[in-house]
C-alpha cells in the first residue's frame, strides 16, 4: 500500500518549492498616441507587425480596413524616423484571388529579414465576413528584396494550415505569426485555436524550419504555451520571452514568461497595462547574438476609442522594468 505524505509534509515542499523560484520582477507599460496612422474616422488599422529599422528608417505592417474585425482587410505598411510620427506608404499585399484560402482577406502580417530579403508573413482566410462567419485562418508568406516590396507570394503558401487532426489544439485555425532566427534555423510562433473551443482557449504553437520560405514543422511539444491570444516573442539573452496578455490561465496572464530552450516557459516578470496585440521593436530578433532583452518599445491596437472613433486604430507602447 502506497504511503501518503502527511499535510505538513505537503505543506513544507510547497514552502521549499516557492523559495526556490526566482522572484517576479515588474514591467510596466504606458500607452502614448502616435501621428500618420492613429485614429481616423472611418478607418481601421490593428494588429501591427514587429518593427524592424532598415537605415534610418523604422518599418512597420499592419492590417487596415474599414470593418473592426482583421476579416476583411488588406496589408499596409508606414515609415518612421523617430517611432512617433509616422508615414503611410501604400498597401503592402491585396487579398488573394477570390475563392482562394486568402481571398476574404490578408491581416496580421510579420516580417522576417534573412538571408537578404524580407519574409512578410501573414493571415489570410477564404470566408465573407458576417452573420454566423466562422474563420478558417491560415498563415502565408510573401518575400521582396526590399521592404518597399513589391511583394512576391510563395508558390507553396500555405505555411502553415489548421491541423487535420481534430485533438489538435490547432484543428480550427492558425494565426498571428512571429519570428526568431535560432540555432541557424527559423522559429515561428503562432498562436493557434481547437474545434469546437471559443476565443479564450487559444493557445501558442512552434513550428521551426531550416529555412525562411519554409517547410515549417510543428514542435513536437506543442503548445508550447496553454493560452495567450496574441503572440509577442522575441530573443532573451540565450532563451526566448515571450509577453502574455490577457487571455489564458490565471497563473500566466499579464506577464513575461522565459524558455532557455525556446519550449518550455516559466513566469519572470509580472506585467501591468501590457499592450494589446502589439508588435515590438526588437533589434536582436534576427541576429544570434545572445544580447536580446525586453523590448523598450513598440505599437500596438489603440484602446482609447472614443467620439466618432469607434474603429481600432494603432498606438505606441513603452515598457519599463522595475526591480
């Protein structure tokens, strides 16, 4: 007969175990209005890709439109000098041709820079959007030798499809693409939704390929993080981070978690008024160096809706870390 351990013994390991986990550090966010593609009436602009600098330029993507939702939306990018003001320049990537798995419309987009060209990764589902739509999302990848493109997409698009196995968390749909360059290979977290489960039970997947245009192979572990409905990562000293928003589990909401391995993540840091799907500027993201941080900046999907501003437009964040 199996032995039980007494209350006091349970009680005492559970004392140990918390004495030996790191204490959580705090980062704070504020929020701060930007100029060129901020709120305008009638206009739509959500779910900002990474930032990276080309130059002295900063690039951005973004899906514009002129519903609330990313359904029905086009791919467009804006420059800036300073992170503050910036430039829109025109439409990056168009819908796909009607009845195509992209035809409906091409939304969350993310940018990848290797091997001297520039990977937009993106969403495209095949659906109209309105009563009784359910999305079928799925990721693609379009590549140009310039950031201005003009954009060429990949014969092989998808990237990455919802599985076909119905168990698995990614059976409904995939989405919301964001790259690390890692161990000479390319890490694409993705966040990813099962049949049959709402909005809140989204959780984050790994796919990793030898090279930028793909295949791009499921970890074997996935998910590799049980919650999180939008997907910010990025290189962490030797390890991965990733910010966790509001959606998933209590014990890793608003807050940073750490991997050394890229796959399996634990808390670090509390985080408070964290943005909302926000892309960051992450100047290590690509590179290998072992020197990535917590990002210092970045934009994100405007809160503020107020007036006749009713529709998502983009802001600025800023992040600050408190012992």
């Amino acid at each position: 007969m199996k032995c039980l351990p007494s209350f006091a013994a349970v009680i005492l390991v559970a004392v140990v175990a918390a004495a030996e986990e790191p204490a959580l550090k705090t980062v704070k966010v504020t929020h701060v209005p930007i100029q060129g593609i901020g709120a305008e009436a009638d206009v739509m602009r959500r779910d900002p890709s990474d930032i990276i600098k080309v130059g002295d330029l900063y690039y951005v993507w973004y899906s514009k439109g002129k519903i609330s939702p990313g359904y029905d939306a086009t791919i467009w990018y804006a420059t800036s000098e300073d992170g503050y003001t910036w430039s829109e320049k025109g439409m990056a990537l168009s819908k796909g041709e009607p009845g195509s798995w992209e035809g409906a419309s091409v939304f969350t987009p993310n940018i990848l820079f290797a091997e001297e060209q520039y990977w937009l990764f993106y969403t495209g589902t095949s659906r109209e959007y309105g009563k009784g739509f359910i999305p079928d999302s799925k990721i693609g990848i379009a590549v140009a030798d310039s950031p201005d493109g003009p954009w060429q997409r990949l014969s092989t698009n998808p990237a990455l499809k919802n599985s076909d196995d119905p168990d698995d968390f990614d059976s409904h749909l995939v989405d919301d693409a964001c790259l690390v360059t890692r161990e000479g290979k390319y890490w694409l977290y993705y966040k990813g939704r099962q049949l049959g489960k709402s909005p809140g039970q989204t959780q984050m997947g790994l796919a990793i390929a030898e090279h930028p245009q793909g295949p791009y192979v499921r970890h074997e572990d996935n998910p590799v993080i049980p919650g999180n409905h939008e997907v910010l990562v990025w290189p962490q000293g030797t390890g991965v981070a990733a910010m966790i928003g509001t959606t998933g589990p209590k014990q890793i909401t608003n807050s940073i978690l750490y991997s050394e391995d890229g796959v399996h993540f634990y808390k670090t840091h509390r985080v408070i008024n964290g943005p909302w799907a926000g892309g960051a500027y992450r100047p290590e993201a690509f590179t290998q160096s072992d020197e990535g941080r917590i990002p210092e900046w970045g934009v994100e999907i405007g809160r503020n809706r107020t007036g006749k501003q009713r529709l998502p437009f983009i802001q600025r964040f800023e992040v600050t870390v408190e012992n």
